[in-house]
C-alpha cells in the first residue's frame, strides 16, 4: 500500500463515527462522580484544586470504560491513585527543566512499556502521563500539590464509591461476551445450511472464555447462568461442523441432507434463544418445534453413523444449554432404531470429581465436544458443581504485568520499540514547546502521547482524530464561552456535561471523544481562571506539532508489522501442528486421557491464530511493500492452516472413549507430524518452502483396518492441507512444458476436501 492511499484510509478511519450501542446509565454514573468531586474541591479548596481533581475523578471514569473482566472499582483507584502519583512527582521537579525532562522521559517510557501488559493498563498509563502535563502547572507549593494529590485519589475513590453502590448491569459484560459466543454458534448453524464447510471465526469464543475467568470475590456472586453454558457451548461447535461436513457421511444433496439442515436450523433456534435469555437475564423461551425436529421418528434411518451419533450429541448439549440458561428443557424421546441411551453423556468440561467428562477440544472454533453415549443406561442427571477459572486479583496482577513489560524490554520488539518512540516524540514536543512563544507548551507532548499506539494504524487514525476533534471541540467551546460568558460555576457545569457527553459517545469512535475532551478542557481551564483566549490558539497549534510529531516518529522509527508476517505464520503452525497430532494420539492409545494435552494445545493455537489475523490487519493498513510474503501468499497459507484445524476437528469432534480398540499407525503419524510441523515452522521463518516427507512415509506405511478407516482417511486430508500450505509458500515460477503450460504438482490434489470424496 502506498504512503497516500495509507494515509487516507487512517484518516478515513479517525473521523469516523461508528454506531454503538449507547449506555446513558454508565455515562450518567460517570458524570455524577466527576459533578461530586468538582463541588466538594470547590467548596474546600477553590477553583485551582477542583480543576486538578476533576481530572482525577475523569480519568477515573475513562478508566472504568476500558474492556477488562477484571472488577472496576479497582480500575478506577489504581488510575486516581497512578495519576496523584504522577502529579506530585511531576510538581516536585517542573522548576528544573533538565531533571522534569528526565522524568517525562523515564515516566513516557514506562507507560509506552506498560502496553505489554495489555491494552487497558496501557492506555490508562498513557492517559497518567497526558494529563500530569496539565496537572503539574495548577498547583503553587509543595503543600498544594500534596492536596491536589489527595483530591486526585478522592477523585478514584468517589467513581469506585458510585460502581459499588450503583452497579449498572454487573455482570452485563460477562453476559455479553457468553451471548454473543452463543449467537455467534447460531450464525454458524445457518450458514452450514448452505455451505456445509463454512468458515467460522473462534474470536467470540475466545472472549467468553476470558469473560469466565473471575476472582473468588466476582465467583461467589456470579449468577447461575453464567456457570457452564461457555462448556457446553465450546462443545457445540464441532458437532454442528461433524453433522454438515459431506466428508462425514452426509451426501450433498439427498433426504439426508435435507434432514441435516432441517436438524442446523433448529439448533440455531435453540442457540439464539439461549443467548437472549443470557444477555437480558430472562428465561429462556425455547420453540417447542425445535426441540420436535430432534425427536422426528425417521431420523435414526435416514442418518446413521458419524452424523447420527452427532445428531444425538447436538440434542443433548442444546438441552444442557438450554437448562443452564435458565430454561426447562425437553426430554427427549428415543428415535426409531435408536439404541438404548443414544442421548448421551453431554456436561460442561468444567466440573469437579463428581462428575468426570472428558474436555475434548475441537480446533480453532471450539473447545470441546460431547462424549459418544455411553452402551447402557440413559442421561445422568446429577451434574457436577461447576468448577471456577480464577483471575488473579487486581494486586496479584502487577508482578504478572512487569513480568510481561520485562519479557519484551529486549532489541527488536515492537513494544520497546513503541516506548522508545513515544518517550524521544514527548521529550521533544515538550522542548519545542517551552522554547515557542506560545505559552501551555504541554499541549504538544499531551497529544503526542495520547495519540501514540505500538501499531501504525492506530497512532495515525488517533492523530488525524485528535486534530479534527480539538478544532470541532475548541471552537463549540468558544462560542459558548463567548456567548454566555460563564463565571466559576457554570464553567464546573458545562466542564461535567462535555465528559458527560465524552462518556456517552466513547465506544464511536476517536472523532466525537477528543471533540469532548477538548471543550471539557477549555471549560475546565476555565473554571480556573483562564481565559479562552489563553488556551485556544496555543492549543490548536500546538495540537498540530504534537499530531505531526507522533507521525513522523513513526515513519522514521517504525515497527512494521509486514516483515514479521513469515514469522507469525510460522508460530501458528508450530502451534497448530501439536493440537493436530494430539487430536491422533487420543487415537492411538484411548485408555489414556489425553483432553487435557488437546485443550492445552488447542488453547495455544488460538493463540498463534489471533495473533496472526492482528498482524495480518495491520500490516494491511501499512505503507510497506511485502518483505517475502505477499498478500496473496498470506491468504493462502491461512486458508491452508485453517483447512488443517477443520480436518483435525471433524476427527476430534468423535474421540474415542476409554477402551476402545487403539489404533497403533495413529501414534506415528502424530510424531512425524509433530516432528514435520517443527522442522516446517523453522522452514519458514527462513524464507524457505517446508516439506512435509516424514509425514507422507508415515501415512504410506499405515496398514489400513475396518475400525480406523475414518482415523486414516483423515490424516490423509492432513497431508493434502500441508501440501496446500507448501503449495501457497512456494512462489518461484515453475519450468513451462513444451507445450506452453506448467507442469501439474505432484504432490496430491490441489483441494483438500477432493480427497473427501476419493
């Protein structure tokens, strides 16, 4: 992409305003703490103390609309907290220009490293930094600045006062993330309807699973629904893959088909019923016709094997879905030819020793899938306690989160390498602006610093935003300052109604929010003591070279994502390649447990997946050519490693249970494709085409028996998918015959599902 077109798309990007879902309550909320904290400074201290400690209670609140499971309350003192620390430190060296530029730049480099721990610890570091540019100037001794300190922590406290005593919708983030898991399966249902091998995209499933993870204080008021349904839901996935994949059993057109998609629009009923009833805390309003499509008598004659048994799989875990979710489910009634307790085992993989199932992860869309039925009896209906994934507290998390900042404090890493910018661009614009004769110089490194992100995209989208947005904000501001001319009270009013608004419109987009900051600054300023006409020529201004700053140190000193793409790749298949061999090991020897090596495997290829789709996103808004992997190349190799996942889910989607007859070929073609996978991952980072000959002697050697047709026929898709990967790296330009054309590939269909039908 070139520098023009980059710069457009960034800048399309940054003024625009997307339409959210709105949450008035929060922002009110919000405000009140801010109002509350205006008044008491007001009242006890003046207006220079109440103008330092609103920022506190303002920061505070942004901090509590970042994206964390973590509690809020926690988030808000930490920032106040951070912030009051900030400042005091700030005011103690601002009369020695050499020793406040140090710590500008010692404090810029901390919060630019502190995005290794995340992207809410990162932001809410940066924000510190920003705003302590401004605090430092208000106060006037050391004692004032201990008080504006302490006002500044007042403020954290007040917001963490209002969470607890005004929760809005507790759980409602929890509640969303496992809904939108649930709809997201729904989607999945119909769009297997009319593509049997649809793609689906893991990254809801990811988000419930970080959602369930909760402190022992979050778990001991967690609400029932929340408990198990992501299990069950994670087990869903597969299934539905196992019943509509044609490589299954299921022709593409025919009775049997017509019977699958009657059986995927049901379930999709049933899922979205769940994730309302979820996300609004309602029972479940299950359509009694769905459940009836699972119990239609012809059934067990019209599918049999692999996609009956995964008929009767899908009714049981909808069943459970639909219970956990606060729903009566429907019990089922054995369908013609069925054999006894043909309904299964299905329970959420988290429970305890009461009840036992074996977590069986699928491949990048889901975790697990429900166990075959067992030969006697019927559905238990004891149900083990659900067991907690614990987060650490918020204390806890500081050592996690300097150890993630100390893991990437090392030569190349774009985290460092963001820091380095960010502290060199706040150093700088600090300079040029105490030494231009424009008077509030801290607006330059202010904007540098809170426009500035570790990927390019962002800082540039950010800065055209925060430039088109102080403009809009600065002029709306003056206007009115103009019109009503506003003493120190109605200045405090409209200070809260502009972070009121800010609030309200923050998740649309970058445009509206520095549109709000600014008039909330000019109000603020105002309320101090200063004049619009102080504050808004120099503030637009200095906006500008604070903007043009971050960009250009970007362009000098970047941290492309582009060349780094071989490198992603090549983590996402070392990663892919156990979860895949794992998934034939379960295979060979069944009477070991192996769920647990699938999940841990599973888990770290959705890893290296996400991974790999962010990197792919922003080096496609980077102006840089391609260093070795070309877009093409790239879209490729993903479809081929996604392809690889599907085939080793469809497999795991029916892991045998404990004493089922093992199948010895399966374990040595899991190490040579461990084996291959390693050697192919290093291939690739050095720019050369992996081949996969261990791999393709091991399936060549496998003595094929009636009990593992399907096993082999599987690793035979196996190895089409990794000779489409080697296929979609290989970009030199083969001989041409002597007729004109290039030679066929010899290494095995072109389409992994053609072996399917083979």
């Amino acid at each position: 992409m070139s520098w023009g077109r980059a710069l457009k798309d960034t800048a399309r990007s940054g003024i625009s305003v997307e339409r959210k879902r709105l949450e008035p309550l929060i922002a009110v909320r919000g405000a009140a703490g801010l109002a509350i904290v205006i008044a008491l400074s007001l009242w006890l201290f003046g207006p220079a103390a109440a103008a330092s400690s609103a920022f506190g209670a303002f920061q505070a609140a942004i901090a509590t609309f970042q994206r964390s499971w973590r509690p809020r309350p926690e988030l808000a003192i930490a920032s106040g907290t951070s912030l009051a620390v900030s400042t005091f430190l700030g005011y103690l060296t601002i009369s020695n220009e050499p020793l406040f530029l140090a710590l500008l730049v010692v404090w810029t480099f901390a919060a630019g490293m502190s995005w290794a721990a995340g992207p809410t610890i990162g932001l809410i570091a940066s924000s510190n930094v920003a705003i302590m540019l401004v605090t430092v100037t208000l106060p006037t001794s050391v004692a004032q600045a201990a008080g504006h300190a302490a006002m500044m922590i007042v403020g954290g406290l007040v917001q963490a006062a209002l969470i607890v005593l005004f929760p809005v919708r507790r759980w409602g983030a929890h509640r969303d993330a496992l809904a939108d898991a649930l709809a997201a399966e729904a989607d999945y249902a119909r769009r297997l309807r009319h593509d049997p091998v649809a793609s689906f995209d893991p990254q809801p499933l990811m988000e419930a699973r970080n959602a369930a993870a909760v402190t022992p204080r979050q778990a001991r008021r967690r609400p029932a629904e929340l408990h198990g349904a992501r299990g069950i839901a994670e087990r869903i996935r597969p299934v539905l893959a196992s019943l509509a994949d044609p490589a299954m059993g299921v022709p593409a057109e025919g009775p049997a088909r017509d019977r699958v998609r009657e059986l995927l629009a049901a379930a999709a009923s049933l899922l979205d019923a769940a994730a309302h009833a979820i996300r609004h805390s309602e029972p479940v309003s299950a359509p009694p016709a769905a459940f009836a499509t699972f119990r239609t008598p012809d059934t067990g004659s019209i599918l049999t094997g692999a996609p009956y048994r995964a008929m009767t799989r899908l009714n049981t875990l909808l069943q459970d879905v639909v219970e956990t979710a606060g729903g009566t489910p429907q019990e089922d009634t054995p369908h013609e030819g069925a054999p006894s307790g043909a309904r299964g085992t299905a329970h959420s993989a988290e429970t305890d020793g009461r009840s036992t199932p074996r977590p069986a992860p699928t491949d990048l869309g889901a975790r697990g899938t429900a166990r075959p039925a067992p030969a006697t009896g019927s559905r238990p209906t004891t149900r083990g306690r659900p067991a907690t994934r614990t987060r650490p507290t918020f204390l806890a998390l500081i050592p996690k989160a300097l150890k993630a900042m100390r893991s990437e404090l090392r030569r190349g890493s774009p985290i460092t390498r963001h820091a380095t910018r960010v502290s060199a661009v706040a150093a700088t614009g600090y300079l040029l602006g105490t030494w231009l004769p424009l008077g509030h110089g801290y607006w330059a490194p202010l904007t540098s610093v809170m426009v500035m992100r570790p990927d390019f995209s962002q800082t540039y989208s950010r800065a055209v935003a925060r430039l088109a947005g102080t403009v809009i904000g600065v002029a709306v501001a003056t206007g009115v300052v103009q019109a009503a001319t506003p003493g120190t009270l109605q200045s405090g009013t409209l200070a809260v109604a502009s972070a009121a608004l800010m609030y309200l419109l923050m998740r649309t987009g970058q445009f509206a929010t520095q549109a709000c900051i600014a008039a909330y600054v000019v109000f603020l300023l105002g309320m101090g003591g200063e004049e619009w006409t102080q504050t808004v020529p120099e503030r637009v201004l200095l906006t500008l070279m604070g903007g043009l700053l971050a960009m250009l140190a970007y362009a000098v000193y970047p941290a492309w994502e582009t060349p780094r793409l071989r490198t992603r790749l090549a983590d996402w298949l070392a990663a892919q390649g156990p979860y895949v061999a794992a998934v034939f090991g379960s295979y060979a020897d069944p009477s070991v447990s192996n769920a647990p090596d699938v999940r841990e495997a599973l888990l770290t290829a959705r890893t290296a997946r996400a991974t790999w789709h962010t990197a792919v996103a922003r080096a496609t808004a980077e102006p840089v050519r391609h260093r070795g992997l070309s877009r093409t190349a790239a879209d490729d190799a993903e479809d081929a490693l996604a392809q690889l996942g599907r085939v080793a889910m469809l497999l795991e989607a029916h892991l045998p249970e404990r004493g089922a007859t093992p199948v010895p070929p399966a374990a040595r073609f899991a190490d040579a494709l461990r084996e291959s996978t390693h050697k192919g991952a290093k291939a690739i980072r050095e720019r050369r085409v992996p081949t996969w000959d261990a791999v393709r002697e091991a399936l060549d050697a496998w003595e094929t028996e009636d009990t593992d047709k399907v096993v082999r026929n599987t690793a035979t898709l196996v190895l089409d998918t990794l000779t489409e990967l080697s296929e979609a790296l290989d970009t030199a330009v083969p001989p041409m015959t002597l007729d004109g054309t290039a030679p066929e590939k010899p290494n095995g269909p072109r389409n992994p599902k053609d072996s399917a039908t083979r």
